[in-house]
C-alpha cells in the first residue's frame, strides 16, 4: 500500500512539474505588435573561465582590484602605479561583460572599481570614477549599490580628505598640518 501512495505521489508531482515547467507558447513570445522577442541570454560566468589580455578569473579581477585598493591606502603616493594593473584589469571587466552581460557579480565588481578609483586623489582618479559610474549607470541602473556610487562619484576629487596621513618618502607618515 505504501509503495503504492509513493508511486502516485511521484506521478502526480512529475505531471504537476511538467505543467508548471511546460514551454510558453508561440503566441506568448509575440510582443504587442506581433513581433517575436528576444530572450536574453543570463549566464553566470564560471570561475574557472578567463578575460582580457591577462586572461583574469573572475576571483582574480575581484582580488586586484582589492589589492591595489590596499596598496593605494597604505601607500598613496605611489597610487599611479598602480594603474596599469587596474587598467588590464579593466579590459578584463569589459570582456566578462561582453560574454556574461547579465550576471549578477558585474554591478559589484565595477562598483569596486569606481572605489578604487575614488581613493586616487589626481584628475586621472576623478576622471576615471566618473567614468566607471556612467557605465555602472548605463549598464546596471537598477543594482543596488547605485546610491553610494552617485555619492562617490558626486565627492570625487583631487585633494585628498582633510585629516588623511600625508605620506612622505621612505613610507613614514608625515603629520597632517594643523588646520
């Protein structure tokens, strides 16, 4: 008898399944003028899948972006240097997104960038975080960090923070003028 409720179960849920999961209709893919829309492709990209000329995972991207963020915190006058890093790491960013346009690691990893960006206080920095915004803004409006994006890129400047450590050479740093 028990094998017999299983077997009805299994039954009643594959065909419950089948309905649910069942293709849309011809009909259901015509747009309001009666043309066909396309499907967009949503792909997560695998980690273990390269981009860019230094052929970067996606933990990679991720892990230089956070490294030359904390070489810029430790060390802010040698903050140029690190771009052409950033710059390779950028291309990568590009072309995960050409391959992957909608997965959902993209708005936060180039968040990260524009926060990277934002800790370099030169007209490059500026000029890239305003930059790497618009295309968080046009590629990715609804992502949910947005609103500290607009922040970031609204107080991006060339002057460095009051009260932030001035760093002279030899890494010691120097103490902040008084104001």
């Amino acid at each position: 008898m028990k094998r017999l409720i299983a077997c009805v179960s299994l039954v009643t849920a594959a065909t419950t399944a089948a309905t649910v999961l069942a293709p849309a209709k011809p009909a259901d893919a015509a747009g309001h003028h009666g043309k066909p829309v396309a499907q967009a492709k949503c792909r997560v990209a695998p980690a273990d899948e390269y981009f860019g000329k230094l052929k970067m995972s996606i933990l990679g991207i991720r892990n230089t972006i956070k490294d030359q963020g904390l070489k810029v915190d430790y060390q802010p006058d040698k903050a140029e240097t690190t771009f052409n890093a950033i710059a390779l790491t950028e291309d990568a960013i590009h072309d995960w997104e050409h391959k992957y346009p909608c997965d959902s690691w993209l708005p936060g990893t180039i968040y990260a960038l524009e926060h990277y960006y934002a800790k370099i206080h030169t007209s490059d920095g500026v000029r890239h975080v305003h930059a790497t915004y618009a295309w968080l803004r046009r590629d990715f409006p609804r992502a949910r960090m947005m609103q500290v994006a607009m922040r970031e890129n609204s107080t991006a400047s060339a002057i460095p923070p009051a009260g932030a450590a001035v760093v002279t050479t030899g890494g010691v740093p120097a103490a902040s003028p008084a104001p």
